[in-house]
C-alpha cells in the first residue's frame, strides 16, 4: 500500500466557517477515492483564512471585554488545526463509511519547532488578522509586535514565517499511520514553538504548509507527496500567452525554472521548494501538483506534473 502525504489548500477548505462545511464535503469525496483505491494517506492542511478569523475574534474579544486576556498567535494556530481538523475527519469519516469502508480518521494536534533566531523573525512576512487605524496599529507596535500599511486600507500585523525544524509529535502520526488510520496532522503549517530545555514554548510565527508537507512526506518516507491546488498542473510562462504545461520534470529541471523565475513567489515558489525538499531526502519518492478535482487521475499518472529526482 503507498503512503501517501496530501495538502490540502485554501480551495479546499473555503474561506469562512460555512463555507468550509460545504467544502470539506467535496474534499472527502476526492480523499476517499483515494482511499478506495488503496492509498494511505496522511493529510495537511492550509489555515490561513481560519487562522486569520480566528486571530480577529480573539483580538475583539478582548476590545469589547478587557478583562480577556488576548489569545496568542500560537493559540489560534492551535484552534485552527481543531476546527479545521474537526471538519475535515468528519466528513471524510462519513464519506468512507458511505461506501462501505470502515477507517478511523483521527486528527492530531501537531507543534512544529522552529529556531528562534531564523531570519524571518527579524523580517515578517505573513499578514494576519483585520485591518486596523492607525492608533490601533500604534498599540500593536508598542506591544513589539510588526505591522504593515495597505494603501487605502488600513494596518495590518505582518507575523515571521520561520522554516520547519522538527515535528514533534511524528511518532504518534507514523504510529497511526502504520495502523493504517488516516491521519490529519500539521494543519495550517503546525504549532509554531520553541524549544526551551525541556518546554515548549509558542512563537509568534506562522509555518508555511508547503514546507511542512515536504517535510511530513519526509519523515513518514512517504511514496508520494500530493500538493492540490488551484490549477491542474504546473505552468510555464504562467498567466502568459505563452503559457505551457510542465507535465513532468526532474530536480534539477524544477532548479533551473526556479532560476528562471518562472514560479512565483507566495504561490507556486513554495510548492516546488517542497517537492525539492522531500526528493532530497526521500530519492525514491515522487511528487505530484494537480487541483482537487483532478487528484485521483493525476496520482495514477495520467495528469497533472510530476516531479521526480
């Protein structure tokens, strides 16, 4: 049976809580075909719209009633991955029990370490939260927290976006995983922490979740890591006339498109920089980028890019 490590993005979850209830129905059609047709998955997951709704509830909670105490970056993330999660096993348990297959589906609450003196730290990137007045955005300074200006907008918090050290809790995913559940774990990048002797301590970051999806295929020695998107495949001249399918490439060709500067940055870049990461460690391991709907096909071979060493 191949292990298999799906991401899921934003598409597939949808961008409010309704929105979600209704996508995650969609999305456990497509998880379950895949299931069906022998895979094992291990899922994750994007949260950058749940996370963001979150850190603006918690945020008004505590304008509206001083007496709360704000919920931290790291306590939304943690929200996030059980809301998100909650969703996501349910739907798909249902949709598995409905074709007659009887598979636990579990969520784990995941904390990914990162280190403290990365470099994105001092430069944040992720803008997270509402837009906020200028005096507000003045507090949120005086706290030592970072803030950027949208033009006509408003002030938004900008959070660091460090890269993944460790999983912490990897051996209870592998350990589901071997018992063949299906595991969803590391949503929305995982728990940002550091690790302080013996104790965790949340970082006000976010992880991207396309690093952490390389690096979870990694880890489980997975056979194939499957990023779904919002197209078919990977392009080319993207957004261009020009524009051309990749239909299969290796590392040293995705190295080569990249210094081209053919994938852009915040989308796709972070994507391919994952399917490098996991082939560098896992040489065996293919990777394929494809949209939802086309997951099931473009694992079989027949769209979608795959991306090999």
């Amino acid at each position: 049976m191949k292990k298999v490590v799906v991401s899921l993005g934003h598409n597939a979850l949808g961008y409010t809580t309704t929105e979600q209830w209704d996508a995650v129905k969609v999305t456990a059609k497509a998880l379950a075909d895949l299931v069906e047709a022998g895979y094992q998955l291990t899922i994750t997951h994007s949260n950058g719209p749940q996370v963001s709704m979150i850190h603006k509830a918690m945020t008004e909670l505590r304008r509206v009633y001083i007496d709360y105490t704000p919920a931290p970056m790291c306590v939304c993330s943690a929200m996030s991955q059980g809301y998100v999660g909650y969703d996501i096993q349910n739907a798909l348990r249902a949709e598995l029990l409905n074709r007659g297959i009887s598979k636990p589906v579990s969520t784990i609450l995941t904390q990914v370490t990162v280190d403290p003196y990365d470099e994105a730290f001092y430069e944040p990137t992720k803008q997270i939260g509402r837009y906020m007045s200028r005096e507000d955005a003045d507090i949120e300074v005086k706290k030592g927290n970072y803030v950027v200006e949208e033009p006509g907008k408003g002030y938004r918090r900008i959070v660091a976006a460090p890269k993944p050290i460790d999983i912490v809790e990897i051996e209870a995913i592998r350990t589901l995983s071997d018992a063949g559940q299906v595991v969803i774990a590391c949503g929305g990048g995982g728990i940002p922490v550091i690790e302080q002797q013996h104790a965790l301590k949340g970082a006000s970051a976010v992880i991207e979740k396309d690093s952490i999806a390389g690096k979870l295929a990694a880890d489980l020695d997975a056979d194939q890591l499957l990023i779904c998107t919002a197209v078919p495949c990977v392009y080319k001249d993207f957004g261009t006339e020009k524009q051309a399918p990749i239909p299969k490439m290796t590392v040293a060709e995705a190295q080569g498109y990249m210094a081209e500067g053919q994938f852009e940055e915040g989308t796709m870049l972070p994507k391919i920089e994952a399917a490098i990461d996991f082939l560098t460690k896992v040489p065996t391991g293919t990777v394929i980028i494809t949209s939802l709907d086309e997951a099931h096909d473009a694992i079989s071979g027949k769209t979608g890019t795959i991306i090999t060493k």
